[in-house]
C-alpha cells in the first residue's frame, strides 16, 4: 500500500517566494496533520483536518501560513511570503478516525519536505 | 504545554545490549505511542499504550506506563545497529481531540 506522500522532497527557494507543500494521504484515512521540525524546537503541529475541515490551527505560525484540503485526497500547506526562518523540514500524516475522536489512531507520516529558505 | 520530554537526549551503546528511553507528559491522556524517525524519514509508528495498560510488548520493544507519575518507558532489547534512530513518545490532546503532542526525542545509536 502507498503511503502518505508529499512533494516536493527538497525546496530551495528566494526569501519572498510563494512555496506549495503537498500531500497526499493514505487512501481511506479521514485525519491529516501538518507538521514543522526544527533542531531548535522539535516537531511542531501547525495544522489538523478531520473529514476535510480544518479543526486546529492554532499552531500555524502567522497568516503567511495557510492550509487546504479540497477534498479527501490532497492537501496543500502554502507560504506565502516566504522568509528564511521558515527553513524546516514540513511533514504530513494522517490517521483513521475510527474508534471516534480521542481514540488517537497512529499517525502515518510522508517523509517530509525540506524547504530552505535563502 | 502538554509535550512530553525524553531523556536521555542522546543515547550511545554497544549491539546487543539493551537500550531504556523514558518519557515524561504533564496532564492527563488517554494513551501514549512511540515513534521512531530514521534520519532524513518521517516518523514510524512503534506501540501505543492505554492509559488503563502497565505494560506492553512488540517483538524487542517493551513499553511501560505509570500515569500516577505521568511517565512512560520505552525498552529495545539485544539492540542492533539497525535501530540506531530518534524515538518520540507522542500524548493525546485529551478532550475528544485526536491531535497529539510530541517529545523532544532521544536519539539513539548502536554501534556495531
């Protein structure tokens, strides 16, 4: 089975650039989560959908920052002016809700973006 | 902040010997997972423990929870250079929600 996937693998990019991160879920998992990593802080949440509907943002950095998720499928994470302390590593996963909401299914991860802002 | 923290950081010991991580969180859950994140990978899933469960096993993993002192260890046995990784523990949001809160990490290395 194809796992969660995510492109580009690697971003180098201008400082004011728009960057697009995308992602593509595990087929028939209704949770997506949008992670950052850094060495300084750790592994970040910035965002989570449940069924397509953003439920959390409150970990999402600043209004540079904005994510969708058109459809069951697909979800993309934009930044938009890019600037240099965006440099991480992005990562998607998602997950069953089955069991309901608080049963924490385990979270499937793509192997990240690594965005490098210059 | 709910996010729990691993200790040791950083973890160096010999192939085959035996490896002990613990994790500590700071409210209540209802379960604790561990992952595991080769270098340059995303994060891999390893066990998830009930906050009603002490112990639990996976092949060479052991995980143990005491929620009276709102900690968790995790055990490799007879490790190998192939386990050589970071491991997170990661606690549920609680209150329905199913985000969940990661550790710091430890980072581990076998050597052969």
């Amino acid at each position: 089975d194809a796992g969660v996937i995510q492109s580009p693998r690697h971003e180098v990019t201008e400082m004011g650039q728009e960057v697009t991160l995308r992602c593509k879920p595990i087929s028939g998992h209704n949770s997506l989560f949008w992670y950052r990593q850094t060495m300084m802080r750790g592994l970040e949440l910035l965002i989570y959908f449940n069924n397509n509907v953003p439920i959390d943002d409150s970990g999402m950095p600043e209004d540079r920052f904005s994510a969708k998720m058109p459809n069951a499928s697909f979800s993309t994470l934009k930044i938009q002016p890019s600037e240099p302390r965006d440099s991480a590593v992005y990562f998607c996963a998602s997950s069953s809700l089955m069991g309901g909401r608080g049963s924490n299914q385990p979270q499937h991860f793509g192997d990240g973006t690594r965005l490098s802002i210059l | 902040s709910q996010q729990g923290e691993e200790d040791p950081q950083a973890l160096s010991i010999q192939e085959g010997e035996n490896a002990t991580m613990n994790c500590s969180y700071k409210t209540s859950i209802n379960n604790l997972q561990w992952y595991r994140q080769n270098s340059g990978r995303g994060l891999v899933h390893l066990i998830l423990i009930r906050s009603n469960e002490r112990e639990k096993h996976s092949g060479r993993l052991r995980v143990t929870l005491d929620t009276s002192k709102k900690s968790s260890s995790l055990l490799i046995t007879a490790s190998r250079a192939a386990d050589t990784a970071s491991y997170f523990c990661a606690t549920d949001a609680g209150g329905g929600a199913n985000n969940l809160f990661f550790g710091t990490g430890t980072r581990l290395t076998v050597i052969p």
